[in-house]
C-alpha cells in the first residue's frame, strides 16, 4: 500500500539545522566567556582587597610608631603573602610633618597592579 504525500508538512532541511546549530553555539560561546570574565573579575577584586588590606596594616604599624623612628623601605616581599610586595616611602614637606606613603604591589595576567595609602604624621 502506498503512503499517501501529505502536502503543507515539511521537515527541517539539514541546512536549516546547521545554521540552528551554528546559532546556539554562538551562544554558548558567548556565555561561557562571560563566566570566564566574571571569575577573572573575582580574582582581581580578591587580590586588590588584600592589596589594601596589607598597606592598612603597615599604615596602623608605622602610626603606632614613635615620629622619630618613622621610616621609609624599599620594595620587598610581604612576610605571609609572597605573591605581594609592599614599599614605604616617607617625606617631610614641612618641619616637623611626614608624609608617608604605603604601597602594595601583586602581578595580574594583564600586568602589575598597585595600591598606595597616604598619611601625615605630625611631631607633637
């Protein structure tokens, strides 16, 4: 018996799936490299914390030092966190004022970043 042809009922071509296909790839592609971003953004956002997090900690040491003693340092490697180096710089612009400066430092994969406080300390 012969199957009779049904007229106005088509399939999907295989060109039509291909492009079908190639359209939700293009998707996915796009939205896994947003996840990717948005877990880079993370990192560098959790980095820059502890970035600031380090310097707040040398500033509330260096305020708790006596004005004499205050001093600068060169560039070196935090004691805990070698991924991190941290710089203090002291000038005096005034008699009997400091200027003091602490930076932290970490690499990134788009390059170096820094994070510098800046604080005055007074003779009394």
């Amino acid at each position: 018996m012969p199957v009779p042809k049904v007229r106005g009922c088509r399939g999907f071509t295989i060109l039509e799936v291909l492009i079908a296909a190639f359209l939700v790839s293009i998707g996915m592609f796009a939205l896994v490299e947003a996840m990717n971003r948005g877990i880079f953004g993370v990192g560098e956002v959790e980095d820059y914390t502890l970035a600031l997090a380090l310097a707040q900690a040398k500033m509330e040491e260096i305020k708790d030092t006596a004005y004499s003693s205050v001093s600068g340092s060169a560039r070196a490697d935090i004691n805990g966190y070698p991924e991190f180096e941290q710089a203090v710089t002291v000038t005096t612009p005034q008699t009997d004022l400091k200027q003091i400066v602490v930076t932290s430092y970490w690499d990134t994969p788009s390059g170096e970043m820094s994070v510098s406080l800046t604080t005055y300390v007074v003779n009394s």
